[in-house]
C-alpha cells in the first residue's frame, strides 16, 4: 500500500541521546531533534549516523531552534 500522505514532520525536544528522533526516521519521518546541552546534540548526531538515517539536530532552548517551522508531531 502506498500512503498519498507526506512523511511526517517529527520534533524529539530535549532529545538527549536522540532515540525518538531515530525511531521517526527509521519509520519514514522527517526527523529533528535539539537539545540545549552540546553532548546530547553531539550524541544524537552520532547516534543517527551509527542507524544510517538523517535528522536535522540542533543546539538550544525549547523551540528556540525552530523558530518559524512548523511539525505535525513533537516528543518531549
């Protein structure tokens, strides 16, 4: 079955090690992620690259990274 919808635009918020962002991507999300602490972006990015899938990650506070942008779901 092919779905006729876009893939969902997914942000994990204080994303930490970057799990739910992964998980997203590896189910067919476009994954983001941010975190205002720099070992978690590093981790999340790393993380990603170790699972072979793309997400977007940023460093700051809340939605602050994201202004302007807009998501069908958001994890915290």
């Amino acid at each position: 079955v092919v779905s006729a919808r876009p893939p969902a635009r997914t942000l994990d918020l204080g994303c930490g090690s970057g799990v739910v962002a992964i998980a997203a991507a590896r189910r067919g999300a476009l994954a983001f992620a941010s975190d205002l602490h720099p070992a978690a972006v590093a981790a999340t990015r790393a993380n990603a690259a170790r699972n072979a899938v793309v997400v977007d990650v940023r460093s700051g506070d809340l939605f602050e990274p994201w202004s302007g942008e807009r998501f069908e779901r958001i994890v915290f």
